[in-house]
C-alpha cells in the first residue's frame, strides 16, 4: 500500500441475490420458497435466491443440474427492464455520496467515498445510510465492504452476507487477507485455485509465504497480482470512466435452429436488445461481432469492422446478417446467437478526489 497519502475510502456494494430477491418482492408466493431466475429445459440460472443455495444452486448453472439438485425449484423468467429500474434507483442513491462510482454490474458499485460530501464522518457511516436508503426505497438488502482498497472492500462485502456489514481498516488488512482461501480471490478463477492448492497454496496466508520470483515462475506475469494482493496492496482507483470494451446480447434457443429465416427473425431480436444495452450505456464502436454456437457445443465468432461508430439498432443488425448470412448452409443446428459491439468507446470524466475521511 501506498503510504505517501492517506488511503482511499472505497466501499464496495453488492446487492442480495438482487435478481431473485426483486421477484420475491413482487411476487409474495415466492418468498421463503428456493427460485431461480432463467431458465427453460435448455437454459441456465441467471441467479439464484438464498434458499435455493442452500441446495447448491447457482448462477450459471444447467437448469437440468438445479433442478435435480433441488426438486421444488421455482424457475421464473427474467425481467430485466424491472432489474435494470431498480438498478438506476440504487444508483441515483449512490450518487448523493460521490461522483466517483464504479458500476462492475446491475447489482454491484464501488465507490470512492474518501471525499465526504454529506458530512457523515465516516466511511462507514456513510455505508450504513445507503444501504438503510436501499431497503427503504426498494424493499431489497444489500451487503457492503468498506476498506482502503477495491480488492479488500469486495472481499468484505462477501464477508457478511447477506444484509450485511463489514469494515476492514489499513492496519487489518493483509491479516483479513491472511485467512481466507485463495479460491475466494477477485482475479483467481477456478483453473488458479486448483493450481495454487496443489502447490499447497490454500489461504491469503500460504500465499504470502511465497516470494515474487516463485510466484512468477509458476503464474507468469499474474505473479506480481498475486503478490501484492497476498499483502492487502490494491492501488487500483475507482475508474467512473471505466472504459467498456464490449456490450453484447445473447439467446439460447429451445430446439436448435437451421433454417435461415428462423435464424435472421431470432438475431433481430438479439439485435433489439443488444442495442438497448449500448444505447443505455452511451458506447460506440466499430466492430460487430456475432456469436454462433451449434448444437455440438462448438462456439465460433465472426467480426466487421467499419470505419465509422455503429449508429443505428438498424446498422448493428444488418451487419450482423451479413455475418450470418455468410454461414449458410449451416452444418449443423444452432442453439445460441449473441450479437454486440467491441472495442467499445465511451465519454470520460474526470473527478477530482480529497482524502482524509475516516474508515
């Protein structure tokens, strides 16, 4: 950590099982009952609520799998213009704390409070009073970290939950680090956590234990992460004009589908909602890309690039025809088209930041 200058006060809000919990608000039969958001005899859960953890489903998983892991699961469609409402309501909160916001998803912000704006006296006051205001305008909880840094403020907003609260000060950092596992570690997915244990390397704590040069021989240039985040050292600020790189939408189909018409009147509506997602986030871009996958699993993707930003719902999707035009006759039946744009470019703001508030 750097200690020329007081250390930022970042909390990290993450909203509880925000997709799940906002159709148990609006649908009462639903509550106390395991749900999962998505999806379908061929779909996948985009969230699951507390209850349905509880048996091991997650998001991102099978619908077959969640089902069988859990019989009473209560599947429910996705409404992502209710999501996406709810989001913008939990956002305008945030912004009577700080302009310096950092959205990662709809449910989930940093935020750089080192700057306290409304007077509140602490970082962890001010934490307290947006998630009060989230339940009080939304009826949904949230969980919160607040710490010096983005990588320990996450971890600590998971440290609680849900509805809860967690502070971790400069001085208790690279302890806080020391005893949780590695396979919880923002920027250490599954492949690395599995690598990491088999060279015994199972907490913050055995992590630390090894010097830079080792980790670099085994993990590359992700030695140097590695190192410092064994340490409690995240200089990384909140970015409010964190660059998108791509938005894109996506649907898997029911039954597989090769008939051209079917295929184009599909990416049409992919199209739509891809569209939704640039238009709402202010991007542009040049480069078009679709997404394929057949029915074999085997995922491809097929780019055009223009020389000038995409400026249409109509461009986005007649270059995207074009692309899948160009695969016809398909080999095989297709289960999933995504569409969207890459390279992304958006309008950058600069906010300046005071520090010195308490944790």
């Amino acid at each position: 950590m750097n200690t020329d200058c007081p250390p930022r006060k970042i909390i990290h809000v993450d909203m509880d099982a925000f997709y799940a919990s906002v159709e148990q608000r609006d649908d009462p039969t639903l509550r106390g009952r395991p749900v999962a958001v998505g999806g379908g005899h061929r779909g996948v859960v985009a969230a699951a609520s507390y209850e349905a953890r509880v048996f091991g489903v997650r998001s991102a998983m099978p619908s077959v799998t969640a089902s069988r892991k859990c019989p009473d699961l209560v599947f429910v469609k996705p409404r992502f213009d209710v999501y996406r409402s709810v989001s913008h309501q939990i956002r305008a909160i945030f912004a009577d704390y700080t302009a310096q916001i950092e959205p990662l998803s709809l449910d989930e912000a940093y935020l750089d409070v080192s700057q306290d704006i409304r007077g509140l006296g602490s970082a962890r006051a001010i934490a307290e009073e947006i998630r009060a205001r989230i339940f009080a305008q939304t009826g949904l909880t949230a969980s919160a970290g607040v710490s010096y840094c983005k990588f320990i403020a996450k971890l600590a907003s998971d440290h609680n939950k849900p509805d809860g609260l967690c502070v971790i000060p400069p001085d208790r950092g690279a302890a806080f680090v020391a005893t949780l596992p590695v396979k919880r570690f923002h920027g250490v997915g599954p492949v690395t956590a599995a690598k990491m244990e088999r060279l015994g390397i199972h907490t913050g704590f055995d992590l630390a234990a090894w010097s830079l040069p080792e980790l670099e021989a085994h993990f590359g240039s992700s030695g140097f992460w590695y190192w410092r985040i064994a340490r409690g050292i995240d200089d990384r600020p909140v970015r409010a004009d964190r660059e998108t790189k791509s938005v894109s939408a996506e649907r898997t189909f029911d039954e597989d589908l090769s008939s051209p018409a079917a295929l184009s009147e599909q990416l049409d509506r992919v199209a739509g909602l891809a569209w939704q997602r640039i238009d709402r986030n202010g991007a542009h871009g040049r480069t078009v890309t679709l997404k394929v996958k057949f029915a074999d699993f085997t995922l491809i993707t097929r780019s055009k690039s223009f020389s000038a930003p995409v400026d249409s719902q109509a461009t986005l999707a007649a270059a995207g025809q074009l692309l899948l035009a160009a695969l016809f006759p398909v080999p095989r039946g297709i289960r999933l088209l995504g569409l969207g744009l890459h390279s992304l470019v958006t309008e950058m703001h600069d906010h300046p930041v005071q520090l010195g508030l308490a944790i």
